[in-house]
C-alpha cells in the first residue's frame, strides 16, 4: 500500500507515468469512466477548500466510484477531540482512498501511519500541497512540451505558500531549471528551502522585489495570493496583501510564450483584465488537476485500465 506526502515520494520516471496517464485520460475520459465502480473516496477536510476537495469530488465521479467525507474540522469529531489517528482508522472501515486536508504541519502523516486505505495529502499547513505540484507539473508539460530548461518566477509570498515550496522541490530534478524568486522582504522563500533545496543542490536563483525586473527572462510566472490565514495579525496582512497585483501593463514585458500559473484562489494579485490573455493559464490549470487527481487515485489503488 502506498501513500502520497510530498512530491518526492514519485521518481522522476513514476512523475512521467502519472503525467502520461492524465493526459491520455483528458483525451479519452469514457475509457476510465468505469474504473472504480464499487471504490470510495473519503474527503477528510478539516480546512476549507473549493479547488482540491471538489476536484477529488470529481476526479472519483468521473471514474466510475463513490464520494464520502467532511468539508471541515467543525462538522467532524475532531471538534469532540477526536485524534487524526482514530479518525482514519475508522475512516478505512468505510472507504478505499482518502484524501485529508489539515491546518497542522504532519497531520496526513500521522494518519498514513495508521491508515490500512492510501491516504493522499491534500495540504498539510504551509508545508507541502503535492496534488497541486502534481497539477502544475501537468500543467507545464502540456502547454510547455518539457519540465526541463525552464526559467521559473514564484511571485508573492514565498514565505507560507506550501504550493510554492512543493513545486520547488519538485522542479529541482529536472535539468536546467532556474528561478527567480519575487517577493517582499517579509515573505522571502523560507532560509531552509534556499539552504538545503537551492543551494545544496547547485539550481540557479536569483531574488527580486519587483515583478517588473523579472517579466522579460521568464518562461512560467507563478503567482500566489498573500495569505490572510497564515498572518498573525491584521496589520501585517493588510500592508502585504497588494504587494503585487499582475495586470495588462506587466504583461506587455513579458515574452509571448509565457505562461501565468496561480494554484487559486486568487483575492486581487491578478487583474482580471489578464484573463484573456492567452499566456493566462490558471483556470486551465484547474481542470488539469482533476485529471491529475483522476490518474492518482487509479495509481494509488493499482487500478490499470
């Protein structure tokens, strides 16, 4: 039985598998939508999510199976006090698969470890957010044709953004990869990522403050969104949070292949005058996602079609 933590638990050649299999399910859909007739999927939410927690939604619906679970710790028991431990020891009574989403950092670990059903991370606080790696590997492959020599820009806060430190992480095996790191001070990618991931393994990086000085080397700009729920105060937030805001003047530096990421929800850290920009990729990138989703749940329960 396998379970999925963090991006690196696939090798490379495991990541080209999962990639090949979604984009031959976003070809032919009907070929998979039988696959897990009979298989139950359980949500285990005990944060908010639209995006991941209805994309699993799907991703078990289009594939033949069966949904079940909680869109919050406030409608489960662990508002009694309930550990994650037992909670997914009786969860694996009920279903096949769950996918768990938990404000603590190590929380879809702890239940991995008393889990007899693979339990996928759905985001752990603001550390890892691997489906949504798995979404933006897919996401580039497609519309680039290549994870390798690629210029890379994370924009915002680099700081708390799980998404930004999985999709790191992730990229860093593959060759000729580079980024450039855009933030305010404050949200700097954290010193344990610059330390042990970029400089320990020899990728090149550069950090800037503005997003005008990286727009004409890029070939991926990721934008994130400054998050109101990991700030400890009001203050601090509110002075971030319009930091950067990527509109239709920025756009015009960049090279017309360039394509704009964000893991979403977006608050205002992109106009939406850049929507219909075709380098605009975002809402694309949701609906790779659930293909991602569909081609991981059918790898996780060694189901071949």
């Amino acid at each position: 039985m396998r379970h999925l933590m963090s991006p690196l638990d696939f090798s490379v050649e495991e990541l080209d598998e999962l990639l090949n299999l979604a984009n031959d399910i976003e070809k032919d859909p009907k070929k998979y939508a039988h696959a897990c007739d009979g298989k139950k999927l359980a949500t285990c939410f005990y944060e908010p999510s639209t995006r991941t927690r209805l994309s699993f939604e799907a991703a078990m619906l289009n594939l033949g199976g069966s949904v079940l679970g909680f869109s919050s710790a406030d409608s489960s028991s662990a508002a009694k006090g309930e550990s994650v431990s037992d909670t997914i020891r009786i969860i694996s009574c009920y279903a096949d698969i769950c996918a768990m989403r938990h404000p603590k950092e190590g929380a879809p670990l702890v239940a991995s470890l008393h889990s007899n059903i693979p339990v996928i991370n759905a985001g752990d606080g603001g550390h890892q957010h691997p489906t949504q790696t798995l979404t933006d590997l897919l996401t580039i492959h497609s519309l680039k044709g290549r994870l390798d020599n690629l210029t890379i820009g994370l924009c915002g806060d680099l700081k708390f953004g799980r998404t930004v430190h999985s999709l790191i992480n992730a990229l860093i095996r593959y060759p000729g990869i580079r980024f450039v790191l855009i933030s305010p001070e404050e949200l700097k990618v954290p010193s344990y990522i610059r330390e042990e991931v970029l400089n320990r393994n020899h990728i090149p990086y550069e950090e800037v403050i503005r997003l005008e000085d990286a727009m004409d080397k890029l070939d991926i700009l990721y934008m994130t969104r400054v998050q109101k729920e990991r700030f400890f105060n009001e203050e601090d937030y509110v002075r971030m949070k319009d930091f950067y805001i990527l509109d239709k003047k920025k756009m015009e530096l960049a090279p017309k292949d360039m394509l704009v990421l964000h893991p979403l929800p977006r608050v205002n850290e992109i106009s939406v005058e850049v929507d219909n920009d075709p380098r605009a990729v975002y809402f694309k990138q949701a609906q790779y996602g659930v293909y991602v989703r569909m081609a991981l749940i059918l790898t996780l329960l060694g189901i071949q079609v």
